[in-house]
C-alpha cells in the first residue's frame, strides 16, 4: 500500500502522514530526506523529531532515497518519506542543477516505488499553484517537482490533498 501527502507549506500534510504512522501495528521508520542548512531549518527539523516516537526508526535519506526505501521496506513495516520536495531541493548545487544525478535516482524511485512490500506513506510539497517563476533555476524546480507528484500519485493507491489541515482525498483504490 503506497500513500501520498500532498499540499502547500503548513497545510498539515507531515501531522497528517505521521497520523497514519501511529495507526500502524507494526514497525515505522522516517526516511528524511532534508539536509539541515541553517538554524531556522534546525528547529524546523528539531520540531519534526520531537513530534515522532522514540520508538521509530530513521533513515537520513538526503539523495539515494531508492536505495534507503529498498534496504529499509519490509511487508510489516511502514515506511514514511518526508518529504520529497526537500529531496528535490538535495539536487540544486551552487553550480546550478545537478540533472543527470536526479533523472537517475527519480527513475529509481519510480521503478521501485510500486513493488516496496509493506505500507509506504510519501509527504511532499504542492508549489505548483502560484505564477510561473522568472528564474530558470526555480522554474525547473517547480516543474520537476509537479512532475515528481504526478509520477508518484500514479503509483500510490491512496492520494490526499491537505489544506488548512483537512485531508481531500484525491485517489482511493
């Protein structure tokens, strides 16, 4: 069973996803994806950990998120990756993009995201919504990422949309 998250920033989608984690019976385990860049983002991050039991497991999965969903996913196990935006954001450099590293770890997760056993709960970002952004750099961000959700609610069987912390589900199987 996949399950996917999806809304604007502080809609609720993360409280909503963790929601879903504590339901489980068995083993949980977060895979992060963030890379911690600043204080505020710390007490952002520090704020996420305070929130989640002791007792789940976690993964800092910042680039190769296939490769840490694949190790980590077992028929018993939920797995939960918050969130994909930040994912996307691990493959913006000073340089500028770096393309080639994220079509080959997004085909990955593509391909492997349909045949994880167990129940896997994904949380990302809907930037989509706004005015086309004047920068190249942003634009692909904003384009790669609707992509990324599009791709990604096609392999889910349960898709919710989040705002003002009420879920609107989108797709149930």
């Amino acid at each position: 069973m996949r399950q996917f998250f999806i809304g604007g920033a502080r809609s609720g989608k993360s409280r909503l996803a963790e929601a879903e984690a504590l339901a489980w019976p068995g083993e949980v385990i977060y895979l992060a994806t963030a890379q911690v860049g600043d204080e505020e983002f710390a007490q952002r991050v520090a704020a996420h950990r305070a929130r989640r039991p002791a007792q789940w497991g976690l993964i800092e999965a910042p680039a190769s998120l296939a490769q840490a969903l694949n190790a980590a996913a077992a028929p018993e196990r939920l797995l939960l990756v918050d969130c994909l935006t930040l994912w996307l954001v691990g493959f913006l450099t000073a340089d500028g993009v770096d393309e080639a590293r994220w079509r080959q770890e997004r085909a990955a997760l593509l391909q492997l995201l349909p045949q994880l056993p167990g129940k896997i709960v994904l949380v990302s970002n809907e930037i989509g919504w706004g005015v086309v952004p004047m920068g190249a750099a942003t634009r692909w961000f904003v384009d790669e990422l609707g992509w990324l959700n599009q791709a990604v609610a096609a392999c889910c069987e349960q898709v919710t949309l989040v705002a003002a912390g009420l879920p609107l589900v989108l797709k149930s199987s």
